[in-house]
C-alpha cells in the first residue's frame, strides 16, 4: 500500500475514504505468476515492465545523432569567384537498375569541379529495397550500396553540406539491425536530418535559411510547389530555400523563395531612412533580442534572434548609421518593457512611423503601443511586410480607415513625405 495522501467523502452521511498514492510498485498478482511443472516461475507485472522499457528508450534517445537543425558553410576554395553554388541531390537510390547513374555522375562530377560549390541530399541516396518488387529492382547488393555511398561522401569531403536520411534508408534499419545515420555521420562533416531539418547555410557573409525535407504533406502533381509553400506556412515561415525530394523527378520538388515579400523592402527602407535623416526625423531599429528559452518559443515559432548573436542586429542592407538608435525587444511590439516611450518623449515626439516585418506581428503591435501611448501613429504599408502578400494587404486595408482615423493611418512613405514637406500631417 502506498503512503496516505489525503481522503475524500464519498456519500451524503460524511463517509471518508483514505486516499493512497499509486507511485509504488505492486506485488504481482497471482494470476499474472505461471509457474511451469519443474520449471522457475515467471511473474508479469506491467509496471515494471514499462519502468525498465522507459529508461531504455531515453538511452536509445539520447544515442540518437541526427537534429532538427545545424549549420553548414560552404567552403569557399576560390575566393576571387565571386559565386557560390548549391547542388540538391535527392532520390539517387544508389544500387537499383532504374537509376539514372549518368546523371549521378555528372551531377557529382560538377560539384566537385565547381570552385565554391556544395551538395545537399534530400534523401533516399541509398536503395536498399527489402519489400516486394524493391527487392527485384536492386543490382548492387546492400553492404556494396553502403561502401559505394561511404567512398561518394569521401571523395566529396566538405563539399557534402548536409543530408535527410529519407525513407529507403530506414530499410537497412530494418534488415539489418544498423541506423543508417551513422554512415552518414562517419563521413560527413555537416548535419544529418531524420525527416526534416533547418540548415543555417552560410556562403561568405551571405546567410540562408534552407528547408531539406524528404517529404511533407501536400504533395501534389497538379500543384509541384504545394508541399514547399506549406512547409514555409506551418513549419518554417523564415525559411530562404525548400528543397523537398521523394517524388522521384529531378529538381521537381524544389523552390527557391528568391521574391520573398521581406526581402522587397529592403532597399526602399534603406532610402527611406538615408531622406529621415536629411530631413532630421529620428531613425530607430527596433530588434528582436531573445534569450534561448523564451516564452513565445513554446509554440511552433522556432527560436531566432538570439542575444548575443549577429540576428540582433540591423541588416547590413540598411546602412544603419552611429547616431540611430537601436532597441532591443523582447517581445513583439517595441515598446514592451523597453524605453521606447521615454526616449520618444526625451525628443519631444508626437508621431510614429513604423515599417518592417511582419505586418500582422511586430508591426501591428507596435503600432497598437504607439497608440496606447498617446502617440499619433502611420504605418508605412510599401515599408512593410508578410511573408504572404495577401496577408499583409487584409491587414493594411482592414486599418486604413479605422475607427480611430486619423490618430491611427496607413499610408505609403511617398504620401508621407509629402505630407511632411507641406507641413500637412494633422
């Protein structure tokens, strides 16, 4: 019996019944012991059984290698190139009879005579069919797979960026008892993924954030982009570049998001902000500063912008100058627990511009503060941005004409100058 942790009443006369703890171990019942003629008996208890199974799988768990995201930077061999090209590689099923080795070979062959070229591998490099006709299709056998793709990754060395392990793979698991993983991480330098991963690819002072995945939900063969542009909704909306494999068509499942919405609006920003100054409006960069385990990380927003880190930081891109102001937030809007509204009020300010990403986040809440904070407040809607343009224009056209129009306006930052010019901004 366990230890006595409180009692409860059980019916209308006042009857109390002794509560116990069940954090103990049972003895077995009598019904669970088979005892055998002539033979030592076995008794079953489930408790244990499940105590003993959970610490093996934390030990199986914490053996495991492979991550959910790492970084790779790509070597640069020649640095008076001014280039640096990237190789998806998916699918190859090394070791079957309907592979394109041709292909394979070129495709090695490029990256390794390329100067500051990489590979990554969406997965399913090896065959390694073990079920129904997968088994018929294989004409090298799979210990033969593994040294051919042990002795590829070696000739490659750091060139071999980052890999998914994929589906295939998980056969030899299967068959033989060995984690394909492994062979991956004996002789590659740069992350293995299990299914999915976020790669920080670094090319010089250049910095992407890359999706590889060996699939995902959405596939589709009228729409080859869907399962990508789902990816970046529900899992990685700050991802750069998704390249998803397992649909067997070279370069089908792959997107580059080189027209992302954020990125438009850099170069307009950075002339916005160089005519602020002339003019002498104030330039302030309002930066996520976030500790590792945040808040707002328990959700499905992965952690970003991390203090201590280059994240923090204004974009290069911007010119940011030695007399703005930088602010370091910790949470959406620029003025929560900040000096924000003290160091606008130290200049005598009375009206907010705002600009940035993302529309419906940082954005939005900012200029709620600003509001909430007695300040006449315009977002600047060609200086902002979704990544989804469709979402940032429901927003921008759901508060045009708010209900407390004009304190609160969007507008566009010519309007504005134009505004401002002719001393016109009530």
């Amino acid at each position: 019996m366990g230890k006595e942790i409180g009692r409860i009443i059980i019916d209308a006369n006042g009857t109390e019944k002794i509560i116990y703890s069940s954090s103990f171990v049972s003895e077995t019942p009598k019904e669970n012991i088979i005892v055998f003629p002539d033979k030592k008996q076995y008794e079953i208890n489930w408790r244990r059984n499940l105590e003993k199974l959970r610490e093996m799988t934390k030990l199986i768990e914490d053996a495991e290698i492979v991550q959910e995201e790492g970084t790779y930077r790509v070597p640069i061999t020649n640095p008076e190139v001014p280039f640096v090209m990237g190789l998806i590689f998916s699918d190859a099923h090394i070791g079957s009879y309907s592979t394109d080795y041709d292909l394979v070979i070129s495709l090695i062959d490029a990256v390794l005579s390329t100067p500051n070229s990489f590979l990554v591998d969406c997965g399913d490099t090896f065959d390694a069919g073990i079920f129904n006709s997968l088994g018929f299709e294989q004409i090298l056998p799979q210990y033969m797979q593994t040294f051919t793709i042990e002795d590829m990754m070696r000739e490659l060395g750091e060139k071999y960026g980052a890999c998914v392990v994929g589906n295939h793979p998980e056969f030899i698991f299967q068959a033989s008892g060995q984690k394909p993983e492994t062979i991956f991480a004996r002789k590659m330098k740069g992350p293995v993924f299990p299914g999915m991963g976020l790669l920080h690819l670094e090319a010089g002072k250049q910095k992407y954030e890359m999706v590889l995945a060996h699939r995902y939900w959405g596939h589709s063969k009228l729409n080859i982009h869907n399962c990508c542009r789902r990816i970046i909704e529900h899992e990685y909306p700050e991802a750069d570049i998704v390249a998803v494999g397992h649909q067997h068509v070279w370069g089908f499942m792959k997107e580059r998001i080189g027209d992302k919405e954020e990125e438009k609006i850099i170069e307009p920003i950075r002339d916005f902000l160089e005519v602020c100054r002339d003019k002498n409006i104030p330039v302030i960069f309002a930066c996520d500063s976030f500790l590792k385990d945040d808040f707002i990380f328990k959700g499905r927003m992965k952690p970003h912008a991390l203090r201590g880190t280059k994240g923090t930081l204004p974009l290069d891109e911007l010119n940011p100058k030695e007399n703005d102001t930088i602010i370091d937030k910790r949470r959406f809007s620029a003025f929560f627990k900040t000096d924000l509204d003290q160091t606008l009020r130290t200049w005598g300010v009375d009206t907010v511009l705002i600009g940035g990403v993302n529309t419906h986040f940082c954005v939005l809440a900012t200029a709620f503060d600003a509001v909430c904070n007695d300040f006449y407040t315009i977002i600047l809607e060609d200086l902002s941005a979704a990544y989804d343009r469709k979402i940032h224009q429901s927003f921008m056209d759901a508060y045009r004409y708010s209900a407390i129009y004009p304190i609160f306006r969007v507008m566009t930052s010519k309007e504005f100058l134009d505004l401002f010019d002719n001393k016109d901004l009530s």
